[in-house]
C-alpha cells in the first residue's frame, strides 16, 4: 500500500482507515440503515450506484452522513490516501455491497486504449480486476467516455464510445456486449450517459463527432473533450436508444427533434415515465411505454438558449420541475438557469445567477438539485462562483447565496434534508482539494490537502460505505477521503 505526500501523519492515518474500514455509522444517520441489494427495477440498492444517485439526476446521495454525525466535531478534519493502482483516466466511482468498488475510465490516451471498467477493494484500495469495454480504435476515430452504472438486477452495465457492456460484478467477466449504431462513413459516434427505467430497461443516447481538427493522437483530456466541441459545432443527428438488460438487444431507436450534447434524464411524473433532453435550443421529452419512445407533442419544447449562449449540460428533476443551464462551451453571455414545469410547459423561470461577473461562462457540469429545499446548486467555472438558488414553485428564483470556487466537476449533495452539505473539488493554486460546505449558507465546512494538480474533468467526489469518500484524478489516481475529528 502506498500514501501519498509521506509523514508521520499519512501513516498514523493509514493505520486508522484500516482499523475504521466497517465501523458503523453514529445513530441517526441514514447510511447505517442501508441494506445493499438487488431491486424490481432502476438502479441497485447501495449509496451510489451511479454518476448522480439516480436516472433523474439531482445528485443527492440520500444514504449518507453529515460531517457532525461522521465525526462529532463542529471542525472535521479530512484525512487521505491513495491507491497503488494507475487507473489513467479515471472518470466515475460507483459501490455496490459493501466490500465493492468499481472505478470506470478512459485510458491514457482515448484513440488508442479504450475504456475500462476496475474492480477495487475498498479495504486495501488495490486493484482486482480490470475489463476492457473497446479496444484500441482507428487513428481517425473518435473514442469518448459514457459512464457506469449498477443495475438493479446486480449487474454492471458500461458505456464507452460506440460500445455497451454487461459485466459480472465478482470477476469482471463480459456477459454481454453491444455495438451500438453509428454513422458507418462518419468520425465516430460516442453514447456519452445512460439511465435506467422503472421497467430494468436502459437507454442511452448517440452523438456524432463529424469533421474535427483535433488531432487524433491528441491526450485523452484534450483528444476526447476537443471532440465533443466538435461534435456541438456539426450538430448531427441524435438518435435515442433503448436496450433490454438481459442480453443488450435494441429494443427501439428514435430519432431526436434536435442534436443532443448533454446527458439524458429519466423521471416518472403523474404515473407516467418520461426522458428529458436539452437539443441545441429547446427542452424537449419523450415519454416512455413498453420500450418505446416518442416524442411528446403536448409538452414544449422550452428554449432554454438564446443569442450567443452555447447549448446545455444534461437536464434534472427538482420535485414537479425540470432544470437545465446553458454554455457548455465557452461563451461570452452569462450561464442561464432555466426551469419548467412537468406538468405545466408555460410555466418557466430563468435566473442567470453570475450576471454582472465580467468574465466568459463555462461549465461542463450540470446543476445540483434538492427537491426538500426546492434548491439548485450550480458553479460557473470561468467566472469563479458559486451559488444556491431557491424556486418558488410560484414566484420563480431567488439567488439565497453566493460564493467563490472553481471546479469542473458536479456538486454531490449529502446528509439530510435539514444539514445538507454541498461536497465539490476546489482547484486553486496548488490544484484540486474537496471541500464540503453548507448547502443552506455556502459557509466552508471542512477541506482536503491538494489531491491533483490538474482539475477532475467533469466527474463527481463518489460517496461510499462508513462516510467514506471517493476522488480520482486526471492523473490516473483514485484518492479515499475519510472525515475524521480533530
């Protein structure tokens, strides 16, 4: 095992991860009363058993502990270590029972490595298996990060480029394997995010790169990234993709009324299950029955993007709304913050939380969403900010605080409705380190050390087991965080 940074203090902490490793959680906290399970439908019964909690991605992990009830202390400190493994690039961590990690990446170099699903044991943080979801593609091909999930049906299904996976979770063994459409005289397609319907059903969605300068001996950060840029400026066809778990057999293939760039969100409203996109424009849904899709004419589309605003990170559900920001990619107008009702899509409120900044709007990462406290924690990474705004279900937004920070990554939402804490990497000088903060005040609750010199690109800080947390790097490394008292 090796720690990172050396000192007296990284090795009394390593002696105390190993000791803690199945500690139980303090009375109260709902992460103790976790059972890990399979389930009828959706997503596995674990702490995260996916980028964002679940297929309607408001990034609020509910099995999990405050900083108060992990350690006691109003001033936790967060002790680190750090995987012997190279897991380079990493993207997502998911768990499944305890005992189980699984890190999903995308190689050194994206055209020439594929993607990866590794097998880690959350005890010692080694490595036990590793199964590659491509191999190695053309030169001129576009390879692009999709994700992970664990299937309620206990199985993990990965996403990566044009290919989709079924694997046995105790080895790693490919049960099953999909090549999932593309343009056959085009630059390469990526199926870059999935969910998972009430029903089991998976569904994902295609972007094609088209023309590109990137060069496709480009690193993966640069490579990979550069080609969705690409895919945004060509704006080709998107089609929508629904697979059944059990052998990954398309079920249907619909074409969207736009170009897609953003996840897809899934979410089940009035008795009846929905997928929500943000195209080019306009938010627009499909509703969903028996393995079909179409198009839902009675609802929107909303434009969401208007004058030189770029297109919108994936959509999310906050209780009866749908939110989704703008600018993607880099503009010169300030991000917009848009949200509409399910049920009603002429009722819309928009906010642009930064206006007034001075600077350009970028951010690759979608908002956070709290259906308890009807708020949405967002960040512009360009202008440096941070804020938490609260939606009226009838008055519309109201900015309840502002601070600065600068990350690339998603905000993850934990603890309980009443003290929920904002966890998110802050990279400042000396590069990435975790903070987590108060939801309710933005007020600075504890801190990692430096983590990674280079910013996680566009990933989440992954709850697990006995409040432990997980961090990978663009540097290939996989840190645990543990709050401890002082």
């Amino acid at each position: 095992m090796r720690f990172a940074g050396g000192g007296l203090a990284l090795i009394l902490a390593s002696l105390t991860f190993a000791g803690a490793a199945n500690a139980a959680q303090p009375p109260g906290c709902a992460a103790a009363d976790i059972k890990p399970g399979t389930t009828d439908a959706g997503l596995y019964r674990t702490i995260a058993p996916f980028e964002h909690f679940s297929s309607n991605r408001t990034q609020v992990f509910p099995h999990t502990c405050t900083l108060r009830q992990l350690t006691g202390s109003k001033r936790p400190e967060i002790a680190a270590r750090q995987s012997p493994d190279d897991f380079s690039t990493p993207y997502i961590a998911a768990t499944r029972n305890r005992g189980q990690l699984f890190v999903y990446g995308y190689g050194a170099n994206a055209a020439t490595e594929g993607g990866y699903v590794a097998s880690v044991d959350p005890r010692t943080l080694e490595e036990r298996w590793r199964t590659r979801i491509t191999d190695a593609t053309p030169a001129n091909a576009w390879s692009y990060p999709g994700v992970q999930v664990v299937h309620g049906n206990g199985f993990i299904y990965a996403v990566y480029a044009s290919v989709m996976v079924k694997l046995d979770p105790a080895t790693g063994r490919t049960l099953a394997r999909r090549d999932l459409p593309e343009d056959p005289d085009g630059t390469g397609a990526a199926y870059n995010g999935m969910v998972v319907l009430p029903d089991g059903r998976i569904v994902t969605k295609r972007i094609e790169r088209g023309p590109c300068a990137v060069p496709p001996t480009a690193p993966a950060q640069v490579g990979a990234i550069g080609g969705l840029f690409c895919g945004v400026a060509n704006a080709l066809p998107t089609d929508v993709v629904v697979l059944d778990p059990k052998r990954l057999k398309i079920v249907s293939t619909t074409p969207a009324p736009e170009p897609i760039t953003g996840r897809i969100t899934a979410a089940r409203f009035d008795g009846r299950d929905y997928i929500y996109a943000a195209g080019r424009d306009e938010l627009f849904r499909f509703r969903y029955r028996n393995g079909r899709l179409r198009l839902d004419h009675g609802w929107g589309p909303v434009t969401y993007r208007t004058g030189e605003q770029q297109p919108g990170t994936g959509p999310g559900i906050l209780g009866g709304f749908v939110v989704v920001q703008t600018n993607f990619a880099s503009s010169p107008e300030p991000m917009t913050v848009t949200a509409v009702s399910q049920r009603d899509p002429d009722r819309v409120f928009r906010v642009q939380p930064f206006a007034g900044s001075g600077t350009s709007s970028f951010i690759v990462s979608k908002a956070a969403l709290d259906a308890a406290t009807m708020t949405v924690v967002t960040h512009d990474t360009a202008a440096g900010r941070m804020a938490a705004i609260r939606l009226d279900p009838e008055r519309g937004f109201k900015v309840r605080w502002r601070r600065d920070i600068t990350a690339l990554a998603f905000s993850a939402l934990v603890g309980g409705a009443k003290h929920r804490e904002i966890v998110i990497p802050d990279s400042g000088t000396d590069g990435d380190e975790v903070v987590w903060l108060s939801e309710r005040r933005g007020r600075e609750l504890a801190r990692s050390q430096p983590l990674a010199v280079a910013p996680a690109p566009g990933n989440i800080v992954t709850p697990g087991f006995d409040g432990r947390y997980y961090y990978v790097s663009s540097e290939g490394k996989l840190w645990e965080l543990r709050p401890s008292a002082p």
